[in-house]
C-alpha cells in the first residue's frame, strides 16, 4: 500500500491541498502560553479596599413609651430616671419627641402628631416636670418618622 507522502510527491496538487490542511488545523489552535492557565495574568493588580467601617449606633432614648399606655404604667419609671439624670447632670436638658408614622397624607399625619402631642407628650413633659426638671429644661418636637410603626413618644437627654 503507497504511503500518502508517495502518493503526494507524484501529484503536485494533492500536495499543495495536503500542506493547505495542515496549516488550516494549526492556525484553529490556541498556543499555550501564560494566559492559558491564569486570565488575569498581564493585568496590573487592583488593590482591595475594604468598605468604610459603619457609622456609630443612634443615640438610644432615655425612655419610649407606645401611645395610649397608661399613666400608671410609665409614670413611676420615668420620675425614676428623671431624678437620676438631674443627679448626675442638673443643667440636662430632656427632649420629647412624639413620633408617628408617616401616612402619605399630610394633614392626617398633622392631626395625629397633635393629637399625640397634646395628649401624650403634654403628660409625660408634665411627669419630667413633676420629677424635678425645671420647665425650661423640657423641649418637646413632633414629627412623622418611618422607623416607627405606631405613634411612639421618646425622651431623649442632651
């Protein structure tokens, strides 16, 4: 049996379609080299910089009553941790702040927040009073806050 590089020398053409298919299947190839094994290789180094660190914590209020508790409930409480923080501060300042969720409508969320205001933020600014606070040493804010889920009074110290 004649051997195709026999076969090959006798015709020209088949010689030129034989080099032609050799060189076809070598050029579809992909060479080895250092990208083979590694993508990023060649590219210059990213450095990783960490996220910043988060912020502090809030502030935690010094008392947060749910509106609507009874003044039996949260009275003595909060005469109690009055007296404290007007011992270790005299010139303290208490800020009461009276907190409702937010509706969409503003004049419901108004009507609420005075509601809760004359309510429930006048009796617990009454009980700081009460505890040994003189009235100049009482703020009291109100407004809408989505961290809430219900109106919420919370007494916060400077």
């Amino acid at each position: 049996m004649p051997s195709v590089t026999r076969f090959a020398e006798r015709r020209p053409a088949l010689q030129v379609m034989l080099l032609a298919g050799v060189v076809l299947c070598l050029s579809g190839c992909k060479l080895v080299d250092q990208k083979t094994f590694n993508p990023q290789a060649g590219k210059p180094p990213k450095p990783y910089i960490p996220p910043p660190p988060p912020g502090p914590p809030p502030v935690p209020p010094l008392v947060e009553l749910v509106s609507g508790t009874p003044p039996a409930e949260w009275s003595a409480p909060v005469e109690q941790m009055v007296r404290k923080a007007l011992v270790r501060k005299p010139n303290i300042l208490f800020v009461v702040k009276c907190l409702v969720p937010p509706s969409g409508n503003s004049d419901l969320d108004q009507l609420t927040l005075v509601q809760l205001v004359q309510g429930d933020g006048q009796a617990v600014t009454q009980a700081i009073i009460k505890a040994g606070a003189a009235p100049d040493q009482v703020e009291i804010t109100a407004m809408p806050d989505s961290t809430v889920t219900k109106p919420v009074i919370r007494v916060y110290v400077q």
